[in-house]
C-alpha cells in the first residue's frame, strides 16, 4: 500500500496528490493533523532517511520552536518534537514499496513509479 504522509492545505502535497491523481496511482492519504503520527513509524522513517532529514527548519512550525530547544537538538529531541507536533516534519513523506521518500519533484516521483510499473 502507497501512503502519502501531511497535511491537505499544503501546497507541496497538492502537487503531490494531482501527479498521483493524474497517474491513476492509488493512494492512502494520511493527514497529520487528523491522525498524528505514532512513534514506531516515525523510528522507522528516522532509522531509513534520518531525523534531520525529516524535520522542517523551514516551516512556520519551527520559527515557533523555543532557542533552548533548537541549540540542544539531537535525534531523541528532535523526535519528540515531531511526535508533539506533526506539522514540523517535511512535506510530503511517501512510503512506497517498504522505502520512505521525503518531499516531492516530479521526476523523484517519476523513478518511483515508472510506467511500466503503473
């Protein structure tokens, strides 16, 4: 099962949802807002991609994040960080085939699913 991970407002995952759509590839999408993310799936997409690559500095999320916090920032915080507050993790996350893919361009999307494939 393909699952696309975020939040519905964000523009990224748009573009992301509409190239899928316009592929007829079936998906799952999980809104973060709604569901939250649960600790196990967040270790396993940190133990694929790891934890700097998930987490957000550019978001609106992180500018609200205390300076205590940001100067003292290892895995486990960072983690908490994510399971606190879910839209901190990059947009979108995809898990495809037992991999995790973190953000969206059409031709990363394009190797993912090759036509031949769909």
């Amino acid at each position: 099962m393909t699952v696309l991970y975020g939040i519905p407002n964000c523009d990224t995952i748009k573009k992301a949802r509409v190239w899928l759509a316009e592929r007829k590839i079936d998906y799952q999408f999980h809104d973060y807002k709604k569901a939250g993310i649960d600790d196990t799936r967040l270790r396993r997409w940190i133990s694929q991609v790891g934890w700097e690559v998930l987490l957000n500095r550019r978001s609106a999320t992180w500018r609200k994040v205390s300076p205590a916090i940001k100067d003292h920032l290892d895995e486990a915080a960072a983690m908490q960080l994510m399971l606190d507050m879910s839209s901190i993790i990059k947009r979108p996350v995809l898990e495809h085939a037992e991999m995790i893919h973190v953000g969206f361009k059409p031709e990363q999307y394009a190797r993912i699913f090759p036509e031949e494939q769909r």
